[in-house]
C-alpha cells in the first residue's frame, strides 16, 4: 500500500513503482493516465497526485515508455530492455509500428522466440503461431512465414537475446517510438503526428510526409485547437499547422513536443528553459521538462555497478493472451474506505471544506511481495475502456496504411471516428451561429452603432483639446505631463535598447548572454519571423531608390 497526501506529487508514485521493480534506468519511462473527458495524460512529477486525477476512485494509471531509447544497444541492463521489450510488442499489437511483411514476419518470430525457445516438433503443432496474438490483422500468409523463421534461424537465441533482436529489428522502423496523435492539416487531410528520438514527424497513409530534425525546431507552440510547428529546412523558415479536435488534446501534443525536444536535442539538463505555447507578446501555457537528457541517461548507466537484478518474465500462458498484454504494465489505482467518522466531525468538515477530502488517502500499487510484472498482471482490473475495446473489436493494421487502432486517440470512437471527431465540434459551432435570434441580430447592431457614436464623441473632444493647446488656449494638466513624460522615458529606452538588439541580430560577438538569449525560442521566432522580412523590405525599398538616383 502506497499512502499519500493530499500534496503528495507524482515523483514519490513513480519513484515507488521503480524501486519495486529495481529499476535503474528509468529515466525512459513515465506514468500515463486517462482523464473523464477521454484525454490522456502523462502524470507531472512536480505536482500533486490528486490535483492531476480530477476523475472519482478508483484510478487506473499505466507504466509506459515515454522516451524510446535511441539505441537499444546502450542500454545496459537486461530488465530495462524487457520492460522496452513489451512496449514495443504492445505497440506491434496496437499497430503503431508500421512495417513491411518481411520485418513483420521477423517481429513475430522473435516475440515467439522469446516465449517458447526453440522449435520443437513434439511440443508444437502445425498451427502453434496461431495461438499466439501479435498483430491486429494476423493472417495465415505472415504465420506460415512466423513459423519458418522461428524454426530456421532463430534457434539457440535466449529470451534476452531474442528481446534484443527485437528491439534492434524495431528501432530500425520509421515509426519506432511513435505516439500517434490524430490531427488535420491545412486542407481537411487525417495525418498522424508524432515525436521520435530524430524529431517531429507527420504521416499519412503509409507515407512519412515531413521530418524535422530538432535541431531545425525552432519553436512549438498552439493556440486553441491549432497546433504550430516552426523550424527552418535547407536555410528556407517551413511553418507547419495542424487542427486537432479538442484544446485538451492540442495542448497535450504539444508538452509531449515539448519533452521529446528537451530530451533527445539538449546535451546538459541545465539547458532547458521554460517555453511558452504562445509568441513572445502574448501569455500563454509555460511549460518545463523536468528531467535528465538522453545523453546524461547514456551516461549514468555506464556508471551501474550492481549486479543486475533478476528478470521475471511473463508464462507463456500470459504472453499469448492479448489481454494479458495490456494487463502487464497498469497499476489500479484505489482509495481504501476511510473509517465513517462521527457526525460531530463530519459537521465541522463540512464547514471546512464545501467538498469533503480525507486527509491521508491510501492508494493500491503493485503488490511487494513478487516483483514479477506478469504475476501483477493476474491481481489486476483490466484497463476498463481500452481493453474492452481491444477485445471486443477487430483491431486494423495493414501494410498499406497507417491507422493505429481507436486506442490511441484522444478520445476513443468508432471506425471512422477520427472525421467524426472533429465534424462533431464543426457542426456544433454551426448550429450555435444557427442559433442567432434576428432579435440578437438586430440588438448587437443597435449596440455596434452606439458604440460608434461614442467613440467619435471622444475623437472629436480629443481633437478639440489638442487644438486649444496648439494655440495656447488651455494649459497642460497634470494627467498630458505624465503622459508626455512617459514617451520621453520610452523613447530613451528604445534609444537605449536599439543597439543591444542591433548587435544581438547582426553581428557575431560571442559572448555568453548573448549567446544564450540568441538560443532562446523567443528570440529565434523573432528573428526568423519577423526581423528577417523586414530586413529584406528594407533592403529592396534602399536599392530601389538606389537605382532610380543612379537613373536619374
């Protein structure tokens, strides 16, 4: 039993579930939870448990990958590639590594070498691969080629051997370490979004339509439901926008963007800086990662000396049911009954509080006594929404689209459901124009031209009072003082200020605050978006005048 407070934060859960598990290398993976509007989260560390969970008990939360590693080969202990080992094959039975028949057929056989062993014709029947649940669309075609290679190539190969070639086979994909995001580009087109160790990608169909690298991100950012990508390909500025159905989601894309960028493109975590989601005149949503870099991860694991902790892997039983696959890596999440108090002391709880909290709340995680992950599965409530729909459905994965099953979207729908998603919030802002009374009409005109009337009343006093000070009718007051006065103070620090910017934008000191303002996403917005354009106006209206003096 895991016992928190109310201000308990999601570092002292998260940190709990890796040391029942003896993880060390955990930087890697994180806490997801669903939210009642169907929005899925990624647990902060940095704040409250509770406040997060705004649904009733009991809580379901997921141990999940949140950072896929960018070379599996330096990770160093066995149990953190097992953990990666089942993601990744969560993720082939979700459909979210898209892939040709041919690497298919050697994920499939991998995953069944890891399971059984070797090839036994004793013990295996002719349809032994059908026993096992690894692709939403598993064809007779791709097990006959599963259990050619299981028989062939892959014998002598340890679970952890064949967990490895898995992950290297995996990593090698586009879409290794993809969390599909559903969105709409500019013209009405589903794409999914996503963030891999590389950088930002986009797919449609089975086609990668757009990578940027993250060292050519200069700024993410959202407003609304209208996500912003800003980054600059071959020395040209590339804007990309896309539309997601809810402000819930876009925001949940982008701090996913936000984290991705920080932990596979920074060098020292001292680096990170917090980033707004707006531009640089506006408050928006800041955001910070808080965390090590893929490189400090790198880095520390070289530094384990332990002796590496023992893996418990799942029975064969468990791997082949799909919903044992799902089970492996939730924790239910659940307040104990407190004991009913006195109605003394629920009268002055009451009057303390409008809604009543207990104090000390005792939440059930994984039990201590086995640390095994497939044992934890067993004592488990499966994933309630999800799972149903992963059992109840026949999922779809191809090899000529990428569709990942309904599971991975913000809010789970029926086939199709991704149009449905954002025709259903097109069509309620429709019939809300719809709605519009002539009376409302006609009463938002009347106020329209009141409120023309009394802006012209104060343009003409306005004009009427510079007047009587041009011809030394009326005295300045004290209120036209201060106003002139703070024109004076802001012009002097325009003044001021100019050339500090003048040398941050053309030239090449090297310094180190300057250098570390030039790096700031703000700054590069500007100059890329703004200062740039006007430099180049500015330059074509000089040589235009140039060259009509040299005519003349």
């Amino acid at each position: 039993f895991v016992f928190l407070q109310r201000d308990t934060k999601g570092q002292f859960l998260f940190d709990h579930v890796c040391n029942h598990y003896s993880l060390l290398e955990k930087d890697y993976f994180g806490i997801r939870f669903v939210d009642p509007e169907k929005q899925r989260h990624w647990l902060e560390f940095n704040k409250s448990i509770l406040k997060q969970m705004k649904s009733h008990p009991p809580y379901t939360v997921c141990f999940r990958v949140k950072f896929y590693p960018h070379e599996p080969l330096k990770i160093k202990e066995e149990l953190t590639r097992y953990l990666l080992y089942l993601q990744i094959k969560r993720d082939i039975f979700h459909g979210r590594l898209l892939c040709s028949f041919s690497d298919a057929a050697y994920l499939g056989a991998y995953i069944v070498q890891a399971e059984l062993g070797d090839y036994d014709p004793e013990e295996h029947s002719d349809d032994y691969i059908s026993e096992f649940k690894m692709f939403p669309k598993q064809s007779q075609k791709l097990e006959r080629k599963i259990t050619e290679i299981h028989k062939s190539e892959l014998r002598g190969q340890c679970p952890a051997v064949a967990e490895f070639n898995l992950l290297q086979k995996a990593h090698s994909l586009e879409t290794y370490g993809v969390d599909p995001h559903p969105c709409k580009d500019s013209t009405g087109t589903t794409a999914f979004l996503g963030f891999t160790a590389t950088g930002f990608v986009v797919f449609q169909g089975n086609k990668r339509i757009h990578l940027l690298k993250w060292a050519d991100i200069c700024k993410l950012k959202f407003e609304g439901k209208t996500f912003y990508v800003i980054g600059v390909q071959k020395e040209k500025k590339v804007v990309l926008t896309y539309h997601t159905c809810t402000p819930a989601a876009c925001k949940h894309l982008w701090k996913c963007g936000v984290e991705n960028q920080a932990f596979y493109k920074y060098a020292k975590s001292s680096q990170i800086k917090t980033v707004s989601s707006s531009s640089i005149f506006f408050k928006g949503s800041r955001f910070r990662y808080n965390g090590r870099v893929a490189k400090e991860v790198i880095e520390a694991s070289l530094k384990i000396q332990r002796d590496p902790p023992e893996v418990h892997r799942s029975s064969i039983a468990q791997s082949r049911s799909s919903q044992s696959l799902t089970r492996q890596l939730i924790m239910n999440v659940e307040p104990l009954q407190p004991q009913v108090p006195s109605p003394k002391a629920l009268e002055e709880r009451s009057l303390r509080d409008e809604v009543p909290v207990p104090e000390r709340i005792s939440l059930e995680a994984p039990a201590l006594k086995e640390p095994s992950i497939g044992e934890l599965g067993e004592k488990l409530e499966p994933i309630t929404a999800e799972e149903d729909k992963i059992k109840g459905e026949p999922l779809t994965i191809s090899e000529l689209v990428y569709s990942p099953s309904t599971s991975v979207l913000p809010t789970p729908v029926e086939d199709g459901g991704i149009d449905m998603l954002f025709e259903s919030s097109m069509r309620r802002e429709r019939e809300k124009e719809e709605t519009d009374s002539f009376e409302e009409l006609e009463a938002d005109e009347t106020a329209l031209l009141l409120a023309e009337e009394e802006e012209m009343k104060e343009v003409r006093k306005v004009l009427n009072q510079s007047y009587d000070l041009l011809t030394g009718n009326k005295q300045l007051n004290a209120f036209v003082r201060s106003f002139i006065r703070l024109l004076l103070v802001s012009f002097g620090l325009l003044v001021l200020t100019f050339p500090l910017l003048l040398v941050l934008l053309e030239s090449d000191v090297d310094v180190s605050f300057l250098h570390e303002i030039r790096q700031t996403p703000e700054f590069e917005e500007f100059h890329y978006e703004y200062y740039c354009p006007l430099r180049q106006w500015v330059a074509c209206k000089i040589n235009f005048i140039l060259d009509k003096l040299g005519c003349s």
